[in-house]
C-alpha cells in the first residue's frame, strides 16, 4: 500500500494554512439505516483526500507551526473482539506505519488531548457546518485550550471549507485516471441500457441493470441515486423514485454514474423507449444537445465558468422560440430570464470525490476561471410538464443530456463521450 501521495498532499497543505494554525478534518461515522443494521460506511472526502483511509470516528489534525506540517491521525482502537466481527483495524501503529502520519492515537483519546493539541495556537481550522455537533465539539477544544493560560492570545477559529475545497478543485493525474475509469464504467453502462430498454420495463429494472453493470466492473456503489424517468417523470429535476412503468413513445431520461474508488462520474442521457424520437422529441432533443456542444466549447483555460451558463441559455431561448414555445425577441427573452420557465437549472457543477464536489464557484466578486485539472459537468436541460401552459404535443418531454469535461491546457476533454449524444447515433444503437 503506497500512501505516498496522501501524504504529499498534506505536506502541500503548508501553502495553504496560516502560520501557526491547526486544522482539523473530522473523519465520518458510520450511518444506520434502521436498527443496528448499517449503511454502506462511506469517508468524508476531505478526509480521505488528505489520508487514504477509510475506518469511521477517526479525525485528523494537522498543526502548521511555520517549519512545515506535522500531521495526527485519531483511529478506532486495535481491539481483537471488534475485529473478529468487524474486520482488521490498522490502529495507531498501522496508520503511522501504513498511512505516513507522523504521530497516531486511539480515538478515544480526542477529547482529552485536543486542548493541549490547540494550546498556543493562534487559529483553528476545520469545515463549519458539515458534520453534526462537530463545531460544538470544536468550541469546548477551543474554549478548553484557551482556558489554561489566561494570559494567552485568544484562538480565532476559521472555515477550512475554501481551503481545502480549491484544492480538491484541481485533480491531480491519480484522480484523473480514476475519475476517467468512473466514467468509462458509468458510459458503458448507458450504452447496455439504451441496447436493452423496451415497452413495458419498469424504471426499477432499468435502475438494477445500472447498478449490475457498476458493481462488475469494481464500482459497487452509485455516486448518488440514479434518475430513471420515464415520460412526464423526467420533469421532476431529481426523480427518484423509479417505480413506473415505461411505455412505448416515451422518452426516457437516465441520470447515473458509478462511484470507482471513492471518485464519482455524472452521466445523463435522454433516450426514447422504442428506440425511435418522434417529431416533437427530436426538437426539443436537438435544442438540448445543440446548447450542450455550445457550452462545451467554451470550457477552457481563462475562460469565466458563467460562460457555458450564458451560452446554454441563449441557444435554449433561440430554440425555444424557433419551435414556437417562447414568443419573442431570444435577446429580450433571454435577458427577461423567460427561459427558466423550460430550463430551470444551472449547467454544472463540480465533479471529483463528490457528484457535486468541493471547490467554489467564486473568486473573490467574480466568477472562477476555467484552469486545468478542473472537472466539470456541463448539462443543460428543456423540461415542459404537462402543468404547462403549452400545446397537449410538447407536454410531457424532459430532455437532459450531461457530459463530465476535463479543463485541459490545450482546452478541455470530453470523459464521458463514449456513450453518444448524437439522436441518430443513438436510434443506431438502439435498432
Ligand atoms: N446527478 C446529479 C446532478 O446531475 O447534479
Ligand atoms: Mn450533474
Ligand atoms: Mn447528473
């Protein structure tokens, strides 16, 4: 087990963190579902970035005393009966040994020793907000270190979120190739549907068949819950009940990707059931994916993350008034925001350890650049409910279609494109 770069990236954190500061990465706990019986234990992503290891209740500190990094590692106890039942434990030795921390405890210790931890330092770092009862437990440290000397400087504490996000924003070649294998499993795992889907499935098998093809390429869990819409249900942006029945004319919307090795794709396609568009499908549909290569384009190197935002909702607006939903000037109409009324969300977000990753969408009053090494997902989307004021023909169509984009120094890299797009290449397939 290489822990190498886990520990290169602690080390690289230094840039990052105020002199004399210590930052505090709490690790997750596992989850139950009912009773005693447990989810699936899934790390916190920060806490794995920074340490590869994945036993629930641990928590990392890394103080920053101006010569460099020296970094603490929390572990469940070494305990025999746990571990028969359980399974191994590395415990302190193993995570100094296998995981390259310089000094590990049980974590039974936290509480007592991490007052003497922050004791003269002048900040505290964590992520505020995201873990339950985590920044109380960070106050009593805090409150508790500051009260041995009273004469002491006060501890400031800070959000580590930014930190640590802008840095997970930017993928080093280890995540790309695993964020490329995540995509390449979740890609062929639309084109066995879109071979496969007919009349009379049900959304549930479709979800099964998805989590089938993930699980025997080594991904055994979903990123996040699969969207399997049939028909109307693909207006309701995060459907995912997946419980009807398809049928025959309708368009099926899949959203889904595989989590590999911690790292999560993001792949929405649109198909039609009986493998054939029909004439308002195929409208709509081409609005979508002309918006999609539009806004794709404009992902690269210095370029503003609003730009495929702008571009997509321009080239809906144009669309929409071509086939007579938007009545209008698209220049008025689009600054007027008449397209939210079909197109209601944003066209990306990040992707990396989490579906909706770390990192933020700001710098400082602006909007953050596109810089290489970045991933996003770009995914515009027309959706007319039947609620809609609009003729009986379009209502009942939701069209999304998202793609994962590498920002690359000589633009970007399309990860997901094995699967098609294209409707005809698509009806091919399907036929
Ligand atoms: N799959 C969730 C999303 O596309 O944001
Ligand atoms: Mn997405
Ligand atoms: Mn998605």
């Amino acid at each position: 087990m290489d822990n190498t770069i886990y520990k290169n990236r602690r080390n690289n954190l230094s840039k990052s963190l105020p002199v004399n500061s210590v930052l505090i990465i709490p690790g997750a706990d596992l989850q139950y579902r009912n009773a005693d019986s447990s989810f699936p234990f899934r790390q916190d992503s920060n806490f794995y970035y920074m340490s590869g290891f994945c036993e629930p209740s641990s928590l990392m500190v890394i103080v920053n005393n101006g010569d460099g990094i020296n970094s603490m590692i929390f572990v469940p106890p070494k305990d025999k009966l746990k571990e028969i039942w359980d399974g191994y434990r590395a415990g302190p030795i193993g995570a100094v040994e296998d995981f390259l921390f310089d000094k590990a405890f049980d974590n039974t210790q936290i509480d007592l020793m991490l007052p003497d931890i922050l004791h003269g330092t002048e900040q505290v770092l964590y992520p505020i907000g995201k873990k339950q009862g985590f920044d109380q437990k960070v106050i009593d440290w805090t409150t508790a270190a500051a009260s041995k000397d009273r004469h002491s400087k006060s501890i400031g504490i800070l959000d580590a979120t930014s930190i640590i996000g802008n840095i997970r924003l930017i993928k080093d070649k280890h995540e790309i190739e695993l964020i490329k294998k995540a995509c390449d499993i979740s890609a062929e795992a639309h084109i066995t549907a879109m071979r496969s889907v007919k009349n009379g499935d049900s959304e549930q098998y479709i979800e099964s068949m998805y989590i089938h093809e993930f699980s025997k390429k080594g991904a055994r869990y979903p990123a996040y819950n699969p969207i399997i819409a049939s028909g109307e249900n693909a207006c309701v942006l995060h459907y995912v009940e997946n419980n009807q029945i398809l049928s025959d004319s309708d368009l099926l919307l899949v959203d889904a990707g595989c989590e590999y090795e911690m790292y999560a794709a993001d792949i929405t396609r649109t198909f039609p059931i009986n493998g054939k568009f029909t004439k308002e499908q195929l409208q709509v549909y081409e609005i979508v994916l002309e918006a999609m290569n539009a806004a794709i384009a404009t992902v690269k190197e210095g370029n503003s993350i609003m730009e495929p935002q702008e571009v997509s909702e321009k080239v809906i607006t144009e669309g929409l008034v071509k086939i007579g939903l938007l009545n209008g000037d698209p220049t008025e109409l689009h600054k007027s925001g008449a397209y939210k009324e079909f197109y209601m969300h944003k066209i990306g977000h990040w992707l990396g350890l989490d579906v909706h990753d770390a990192g933020d969408y700001m710098e400082g009053d602006e909007f953050m650049k596109f810089k290489p090494g970045m991933i996003t997902t770009i995914e515009p989307g027309i959706y007319i409910s039947s609620s809609m004021n609009v003729d009986d023909k379009w209502k009942g169509i939701g069209v999304r279609i998202e793609d994962d984009i590498l920002v690359t120094d000589e633009g970007n890299e399309n990860l997901t494109k094995k699967v098609p797009s294209d409707p005809h290449e698509i009806e091919s397939l399907m036929s």
